[in-house]
C-alpha cells in the first residue's frame, strides 16, 4: 500500500464528493454539499488543503482523508478521513493517518476517547485538551508544543457558503451538479 497525493482536478473533485458523501451519509441533505463547495471553491483555490489517498498494491483507493494547513502553514489537520474498502484491510483509514503522521506535521481533532486511542494507535503521540471537550493530537514532526503555539486551522464557513446558495440559485445547481458527476466518475485505481 502507498499514499497517492490526488492532484488531477477531475480526480480530486471525484475523490471530495465521495469523500463528503461517505463522511456526512449518502443521504444526508445539505451538508456534504456545503463542504464540498467550501473546499472546492475556496480551499483548493487558494491551495490551503490537500486530498491524499491510501491505495492498494492495484492502486484502488482504500482510503481518503482530507488535510487543511494552519494559518502559519506549518501544519495540517485531518479535516475529513473515510475509510473506502469493503476488503479485508483493517481500518485503512487509520493506516493513512499512521503514513502521514511520519512525513508530516498532522493534526488530528478527536472528539471521544475512542477516537483518540484509534489516533494513539496510528501514531499521534502529543494530546492537549481543546474547546468542548475535543482532544487536540500532534504527529511527532509538528512543530507545536502547546496550544498556545498551535495556529489556527484554516476552515470553510458553510454559513457563508449556505447563505451565497439561497442567493443564487445557479450557483447552487453548478455545485450540486459537479458533487454528483463527481460521484458518478469516482475513479477505481489512482
């Protein structure tokens, strides 16, 4: 297995919409559009995030995760990890945070203790405790050594990003049209 970094546009936008959908439900209403938006539109262009794949030795996507820098550019933060495999590979998201937590300065948000052990497992070695309860991890190779040195992640405001789709009605069908073509051209290998 190896980590694909996914820089082909069609790709990508494949990639996210699977990656909202499996996150947020299939069938859950606006949300997985919203952020879909937010990243495409405003994240990706301002190359304030990547989208990362764990693949098989087929190169069949296992995995997804969808990283955002900070405000410095020093780290990254899982924004959104899905598993994808119905194969018999144990939890391959896990095993994506485990390969990028040893090339770069991750961050992870756990909102449980059992997010946070799955996270231990995989390699997130530093934890503070954050806001409402969320655990705040650190791969070895981030640079903060506190919360008071760790900078802000950059993030979508979906209620921008809502408000601007009952605004524009056209704006809203481009963006709905693109997360289902994307879902529809979801690539087998990458």
């Amino acid at each position: 297995m190896r980590v694909v970094h996914i820089k082909n546009e069609a790709q990508r936008e494949a990639c996210l919409a699977r990656l909202c959908a499996e996150v947020y439900g299939h069938h859950v209403a606006l949300a997985p559009l919203v952020t879909f938006a937010g990243v495409l539109g405003v994240l990706f262009e301002q190359e304030a995030a990547r989208l990362l794949a764990l693949v098989d030795e087929e190169s069949r996507p296992l995995a997804l995760a969808l990283l955002a820098l900070d405000e410095a550019g020093e780290g990254m933060n899982v924004m959104q990890l899905a598993d994808l495999s119905q194969q018999p590979v144990k939890a391959p998201g896990l095993r994506l945070v485990s390969e990028l937590a040893l090339r770069a300065p991750l961050r992870v948000d756990a909102a449980s203790a059992e997010q946070e052990r799955r996270f231990r497992e995989a390699g997130i070695d530093r934890w503070f405790s954050g806001k409402g309860g969320v655990r705040i991890g650190l791969s070895s190779r981030h640079p903060a050594t506190g919360l008071g040195d760790l900078p802000r992640t950059l993030t979508v405001d979906e209620r921008s990003i809502v408000q601007s789709f009952k605004q524009d009605r056209a704006l809203f069908d481009d963006y709905k049209r693109l997360f289902v073509e994307g879902l529809k051209a979801f690539p087998e290998t990458l």
